[in-house]
C-alpha cells in the first residue's frame, strides 16, 4: 500500500510541478470552445433539448477535459519514465504490476478531474449550470477517466518514441470525441450514422455525462455504465496482460 | 548461506543472441564478489535477471534461498541495485528521488525521509538535497544512485560499474564507503572495468566471457591457479632461443629478461635446464602478479 501511496503522490507531484503545461491549457482551449461555439454560434442556434447551445455543449467540453487530462497525463508520465528509464526504480523495487498500473492511472485521473472542476468554474463566466444528478455525475467522471487512464497507460507500454504518444490522440481521439457528440445531438442524426455513434464508446460517456448535468437521455444509464464498465475491466486486463509479459520494459 | 546461487542461468534474446548460456554461480553471505568480463560478456544480462530488468530464458536463481520464479518480490526486498546507466528522473530533487524509493521498499514517509538524510550525509550529498538531480556533477549522481540503492537497508548490493566516469578521488571514497558497508555485512557484488578496483575491493572473482563463468572463486585462488608466473632476471650470457618450452622476452633494462612459467611448468625446472645450458643468473625475482594480465589473457 505504501509503494501505491508513494507512486500516487509522485504522480501529483509531477503534474501540479508543471501546472503551466498540465492544468491551464484545458482551461484556455474549453474557454475558446465556450466563447465562439457557445457564445457567438451559440446565440444564432438557439436552444436544443430544452436549454440554451452553450448549456448543452459544457457538459461534453467537461468531459473532453476530463478524459484528455487524464490520458495525455498517464502517457506521457509514463513513457517519460520509460524514456529515461527512471521506470526501472520501480520494477526492481517490490511493487507489484497491478500497483505500478493503478498508481499512473490515478495519478492521470486526479490530473483529469482536477482540469475538469477548473473549466466548470471557468464556464460560469458564460453560463449557469445545473446537476440533474450528482451520483451519475460523480460515477461518469470516475468511469471515463478510468477508461482513458487505462488507454493512455497501454499506449504508453507501447510507445517506442515520442511521436508514438501523440498518434493516438491526434488521429484517433479527437475525431472520436469531436464525432461523440460533443457539440450536436446524436439523436438528430440520419440512422446510419446513429449506428456507427453507438459504437463509440466517447458517445456513452458525454451522453450519460450530459443527462447527468442537464437531465437530457440519451443512452439508457444501465446500458451506458455497463459499457464503460466493461472497457474499464477489459483495457484492465489488458495492461495486467503485457505488464506481467513485461512489455516494452523487460527484455 | 548462499546470497545469490545462479544453476545453469540461461537468456537468448528475441534476436536469437545468446548472452548467457547456461551459468552457475555461488555467492556467499558477506562476501565482497566481483564479475569480470570485457563488454557483451554477459554481466548486465546476469545483473538484469537478478533485479528483474530482464526476464530469464531458463534456469533458477536464488536470492537468500528465496527462487525468484516463486517470489520475486521478496527477494528485491533484500536487494539494493546501482545501475550502469543513470536511470532517475532528471526533473526531481535530489532528496525526493530518495524518499520515493524508499516508500517503493515500504516505508512510510517519516522514516523514508529519516533514512534518506541519513544515507545523503554518509555519501556526502545531504548539502545537495534540495537540488534538482540534472544539475548534479557525474559523480555526484552516481553516489545518489548508490544512496537511493541503500536506502531500503539491503543485505545484498548489486553494483554495475558504479565508478565509471568518477574521478579518483571520489573513486577512492567510494571505495572506503562499500569496504565498510561490506565489513558491516552487505554482500556486495560488483562488475567494473577498472581491473584494480576488483583486486582491490573483492575478496572474490568470477569472469565471464560469450555467456559463460570461465573462472569463479577466491581472488587468491583464481590468480594461483590460472595465472602465469612471472620472473624477471639478470643474465650476462643468457640466450632465449635456447630455451623454447619457455615464453621468453628480454626486458628494457639491460641484461634483464622475463620468462614466464605456466602452470604446468615450474621455476625449478627452468632453472635446472638453464644451468644445463651454462647459464648463469645474477638476480631473480618475481614480477607481481596483476588480475589485469590475467583478465587480458582470458577475455
């Protein structure tokens, strides 16, 4: 427990060290986002579901905090440990794989929520907010961060270079975040395209996010817990997988 | 007891390279054991595969009686480990990539950040503690890798050329450092280039060479048994080509020669078939034995 605790508070450490790089791009970038997509667009849009374009953007623009925090902090944490191999402290010290998996990604996770409270209050210069239902509030954020930490720490088992850590969020992230659901209604497109929505678990995650601020359905909760539940233990064991086969750390 | 006890150890990388193939070696509790080998030789193989940096094609290894297959954890507690490379977070200070390893080994954070001034002042670092680690001298990052190695109170210490690139003073510091940390107990196995270091420091060597343990024993032993002796004489009308059982060379100074007998010789003999030939000698004596020319001789 106290290898757990050290790694954790490491973790903190580093990313409250470099707050400039960590914490304040989030804040600048979903303050971007809130004053031309949900102040100027926004006021020619109108309402959607009910409330106002920018209310209905912020809880997507949040978890966009959230989830990029947390995956950009456990990839690149991580594989600058690899880099310079500051990473073998802790495989030659009594830790166990399971510890040095759930230490980075808590570690990413904290980073993420901590971003995310930072926009949210950084929003109520544009708009007031409302919370349907602080649980689910509370059960998205820790579910999708988890599932990003846990993608960030495999992307970093797997990197070899700098540039293989900025692959996957340039060319599959984005798009997939941008194509959630973010900024539109998912319901208001063509079936087809509704289809190809559902299978992206980004859609899950702002959806459920956005029914628990605003109380607006769109994925059943059960449905969406349970896939977000099921990628969180599935890239879990994935990591275990090739943490134990010493992936990219053993030869 | 058995520190380290390494059965026909084997590692063939995915490239096929076989770095060790098949080694036995024993080390004792407190001793001091150095392993020698020229570069590719297969030290930091055997040195990875006991700190689990790397894994292990077949063969067992034993740390204190524990089988590293059964439970590694365990046996990384009685080990400490100075790698050949520096591999700390050049970001972090001085003092906490020390606490940090410590609570890695468990302890909590008042007696992590105890131990670690503890171990900063006897190695001479405590002053720098607040430094960020980048910004330290080479050596001086060597001994921080050596405190953070310490910090966990090892019974077993793993060196990798820990005196690379240290200058001599310090070389010599840190040679009093592991001497007493040796006479305290710890056993202390060290690989190094400098050949002197071994000679003086270790009580005893192993030398490895493509994979495989050449020789492994007492340093006293290792020399009696392998090396060649070596005499140095003076001889007016001595002529080296009369004598060809012998691996003969005249020295720089004048009328002095060298011969040097190897172990299925003796000085007896050479000098029994030298007086047959005439020969007389004004001075013999034996030219120090250095590990070095033996090491030079075997890898």
């Amino acid at each position: 427990m106290q290898a757990f605790i050290t790694l954790y508070s490491k973790e903190l450490k580093r990313f409250l060290r470099i707050w400039t790089q960590t914490l304040l791009p989030p804040i600048i970038n979903q303050t971007l986002y809130l004053t031309i997509f949900g102040s100027i667009i926004g006021s020619k849009i109108g309402e959607i579901a009910g409330v106002s374009y920018i209310q209905f953007i912020l809880p997507g623009l949040l978890m966009m905090s959230v989830v990029m925090g947390t995956y950009s902090n456990v990839v690149s944490s991580f594989f600058g440990s690899k880099f310079q191999r500051s990473v073998e402290e802790l495989l030659v010290a009594p830790v166990s794989n399971f510890t040095i998996l759930q230490g980075y990604c808590l570690g990413g996770i904290s980073r993420g929520i901590i971003a995310g409270v930072l926009v949210l209050l950084t929003s109520l210069v544009f708009s007031s907010f409302q919370i349907h239902s602080i649980a689910l509030v509370l059960i998205y954020t820790f579910l999708s961060s988890y599932v990003f930490a846990q993608a960030g720490f495999l992307n970093g088992l797997f990197a070899k270079k700098f540039d293989d850590v900025s692959i996957f969020p340039t060319f599959i992230l984005n798009p997939l975040i941008f194509f959630g659901g973010v900024f539109y209604d998912i319901s208001t497109l063509p079936s087809h395209l509704k289809i190809i929505s559902q299978l992206n678990p980004i859609t899950y995650m702002i959806e459920g996010y956005r029914y628990s601020f605003l109380g607006i359905q769109g994925q059943q909760t059960t449905k969406t817990i349970l896939v977000l539940a099921l990628f969180a233990i599935g890239l879990t064991w994935i990591n275990m997988h090739y943490l134990n086969k010493g992936k990219g750390l053993k030869s | 007891m058995s520190s380290i006890k390494i059965q026909n150890l084997r590692k063939e990388y995915s490239n096929k390279v076989q770095a060790l193939k098949g080694i036995d070696l024993e080390i004792q509790e407190g001793d001091f054991h150095a392993l020698l080998g020229s570069n590719g030789a297969g030290k930091t193989t055997t040195i990875g595969i006991l700190t689990d940096l790397v894994k292990k094609t077949s063969g067992t290894v034993e740390i204190a009686g524990i089988d590293i297959e059964k439970n590694f954890n365990q046996a990384k507690k009685l080990i400490g480990v100075v790698p050949q490379e520096m591999n700390f977070n050049i970001f972090e200070k001085v003092e906490d990539i020390v606490i940090q390893q410590a609570g890695f080994y468990g302890l909590n954070k008042k007696q992590a950040t105890e131990k670690t001034h503890e171990i900063l002042k006897s190695l001479s670092l405590y002053d720098k503690k607040e430094q960020i680690s980048r910004t330290l001298s080479g050596g001086m990052k060597r001994r921080l890798m050596i405190a953070r190695s310490l910090v966990h109170d090892p019974k077993i210490l793993i060196l990798d050329e820990p005196t690379a690139g240290v200058d001599v003073k310090l070389r010599h510091e840190m040679y009093e450092f592991l001497t007493d940390l040796n006479k305290k107990g710890v056993t202390i196995l060290l690989t190094t280039h400098y050949l002197e270091e071994a000679e003086l420091l270790c009580d005893k060597i192993s030398i490895i060479k493509e994979g495989e343990i050449i020789i492994s024993g007492k340093k006293e032993k290792v020399l009696n048994d392998l090396s060649t002796q070596i005499y140095l004489f003076e001889s007016q009308n001595f002529k080296p080509q009369s004598l060809k059982n012998y691996k003969l060379s005249k020295t720089e100074n004048k009328n002095e020669f060298q011969v040097q007998i190897n172990k299925n010789q003796s000085l007896n003999q050479f000098l029994k078939e030298s007086l047959a030939e005439n020969f007389t000698f004004e001075s013999i004596k034996p030219k120090t034995n250095r590990l070095e020319q033996l090491y030079l001789e075997l890898t």
